[in-house]
C-alpha cells in the first residue's frame, strides 16, 4: 500500500500532541526477469525505474542522478527485480551491469506478470583523432547519446575518453545506440568550458568493436574576423558550423585579435553562428546573448573560405517593454505569431530535449497549464 492523503507540512514544535491522518490506497506491481546473452539469470543488474520528465545522467560508467522520481533495485541471484505501491501510468526503465551489457525500455507499464529482458552486450570503439597530419593536444573524445526531437527518455549518456600523444584513445562498455562523436577542448575564456571543435553521429552496435578515425583527411578551411561597429577585433566570440542535418558540427572561439579558423571541414551546406555573451557563469544555461549573427554557407572540397563578420550590440529587453512579435509553427502545423494574442497573459517556456532541468520541469508547466489554460495563452 501506498500514501494517497496525508498533511505535507504540521508543526512539529507544537506542545500538544497533534493527531496525523495518512490514508492508504493499494499500490500496482512491476515485477521482472533479467537474463543474460547466453540466457542465463544475470544477477546484480542495477535496475532503475523512472518517470518521463526525470533526468538521470550516466557518465563515465557512473549513474548521476539529476532531477525528477525514480526508483532503484537490483536483480537477485535469480535474476528478478520487483518495484511495488507504484502508480498505474508509464515508466522508462534502465537495466546496467558491470561486466553483461544493459537495456533500455522506454515504456512499460505497471503489472504483476513478470516481463522478461536479455542484456545487450556493450560495445566499443577506439581511434586516432588528428589535426591535418598530427594527432590532436589538449583535447578529449566525448561520446554523447541522441535524442530524438519529442524523445523523452529520463536516460542520459555520455562516455569521455583522453587522447594519447599519438592521437589514440578508446572508450568501452557503451550501451549501443546511436551517439554523437566530439572532439573537445578546454579552454579558459571568463570561465571554464569544453569547446566541441568537430563532432559526428555515429552508431555503436552491441558486442562489437569499430574503429574511428576523427580528422586528418584534409577538407576545407574556413578562417575570418570578428569585429564590433567601430572595426575593433573582439575576443572569445563564440563559433559554431553545424550542418543542416545535424550531423556534423565545428566549435571554436575568437583569439585576443578576434580571429578564428576552423579545418579539416567536409563539404556540405552549414549554418555559421557567432555568439558573444554578457556574463560566463559555469554553465550553458541562463547566459545572455547580447550579439548574434548568422549565416548560411556552402563548403566545398579543400578549399580555403574566408568570413569576416561584423557584430553591433543588440538592445536588451527591459520589465515592461513590448517583447518582440514572432511567428512559428503549431504541433498541427497551423502558423501563429505573438501579436495575436497581443492583451492576453502569454507564458512562453523555451527547452530543449537535452536541457535535464528543462524536461524535469514539464510536468509542472501542464499542472500549471491546468490550472490557467481559460486565463493564459500557452
């Protein structure tokens, strides 16, 4: 049984005694079965149970819980797992063993026949990351998981591994998928931060090992300057190349000149972006962008692209300005633009799929949208 009614808050300082009430209703089940490759009962599987919304991130083989509810257990030596007084509604589960593999189930429901699983063997990839002909410095081989647009998996992944003075490094133990690959670099610019200086989509199969060679095949360069209204060169302007279809991307920042280069680049159409920010708190979040520009350009094969740019400070919005008309495309497609609902209170809410405290706060933003849908334009 479970705790359906019962007070959150009561005194506790109180010198009468006070009568507390908790109501109990009767919990659903989840009961399970892991097993590994060879069909065998696979023990001490860590077993996580979590709701859409939550955020769990699992980094370098290590489970860092974010935000959001969930659950854990571990499997006996019979390979089952039970969660009991849980809600009859949707569940994302998490199955990771050490040495077997583990398994994602992205939706399953409460019921007391015992579901079973078989553990997808890990796999793994290994490489050489270059810099024209010379192996990468300074810099790490990060393993991201993707995401899908409306994907709403609480399950975050992210695999880093060093680069050796040959260039070479290796990660292990990956739960197949899909992934992005990058290459990072530290630097110090107002604060510290991973620059992604070139990224792809790769695919990791279970119980196989791929080999991956990041850069050294040549390509494009592209090199330019950034300057404010009066010509001056700015530092620590942010860089971005991105394809059109995502799947591949360049990162780098200004020097003290404003210069910047990006290589090795493949052919292909890109959106190039420049970003400088008013204050560099330790994280992406929350920072102000208050000069931006971007541009559509086409790289071709070995090729040197010059772009120079020229940034003017955008007018910060004050409480009580008239914010900006836009227009953008409803879930059915219908256009819509602020303006039409000019004289109505409008909560505009800005996230991302990969934002763990934006997806945490979803279910907070529909109670709220409950509770003022007849009032407020969501």
């Amino acid at each position: 049984y479970k705790p359906y009614e019962y007070p959150e808050v009561f005194d506790a300082d109180k010198k009468a005694e006070e009568e507390i009430i908790v109501r109990l209703e009767k919990g659903e089940v989840l009961k399970g079965k892991v097993f590994s490759r060879s069909k065998k009962p696979a023990e001490k599987v860590r077993v996580i149970l979590a709701e859409s919304g939550s955020y769990i991130g699992i980094k370098r083989g290590k489970i860092r819980y974010g935000s959001g509810n969930y659950m854990e257990t571990m499997t006996d030596s019979e390979g089952n797992y039970i969660f009991d007084c849980i809600e009859d509604k949707s569940y994302h589960l998490l199955l990771l063993h050490p040495e077997m593999g583990g398994k994602v189930i992205e939706s399953i429901f409460p019921s007391r026949d015992i579901k079973e699983f078989i553990l997808t063997p890990y796999g793994e990839i290994e490489g050489f990351a270059y810099e024209y002909d010379k192996p990468v410095k300074n810099c790490t081989v990060s393993l991201s998981k993707v995401s899908g647009i409306y994907h709403s998996s609480p399950f975050h992944f992210n695999y880093v591994s060093s680069i050796d003075e040959n260039g070479f490094w290796k990660i292990n133990k990956i739960l197949p998928g899909e992934y992005r690959l990058s290459v990072r670099k530290k630097e110090e610019t107002g604060y510290l931060r991973f620059h992604h200086k070139k990224s792809k989509k790769i695919t990791v199969d279970p119980g196989k090992k791929k080999f991956i060679v990041i850069g050294g095949k040549g390509g494009a360069k592209l090199k330019g300057k950034v300057t404010d209204s009066e010509g001056k060169g700015l530092s620590g302007v942010e860089v971005r190349l991105v394809s059109y279809d995502f799947l591949s991307g360049y990162y780098t920042v200004t020097d003290k000149d404003g210069n910047y280069e990006i290589s090795e680049i493949e052919p292909g159409r890109y959106v190039l972006s420049f970003r400088v920010y008013e204050t560099h708190p330790p994280y992406g979040c929350g920072r102000k962008v208050i000069m931006s520009k971007e541009k559509k350009i086409l790289i071709g094969d070995g090729r040197l692209f010059n772009v120079d740019v020229k940034l003017e400070k955008e007018e910060p919005l004050s409480e009580g300005d008239v914010a900006p008309d836009f227009s953008g495309k409803t879930v059915d497609g219908k256009v819509i633009k602020l303006s039409d609902f000019r004289g109505k209170p409008v909560l505009l809410d800005f996230w991302a799929t990969w934002c763990g405290p934006c997806v945490a706060e979803i279910p907070d933003i529909k109670k709220t949208y409950e509770k003022f849908k007849d009032k407020v334009v969501f």
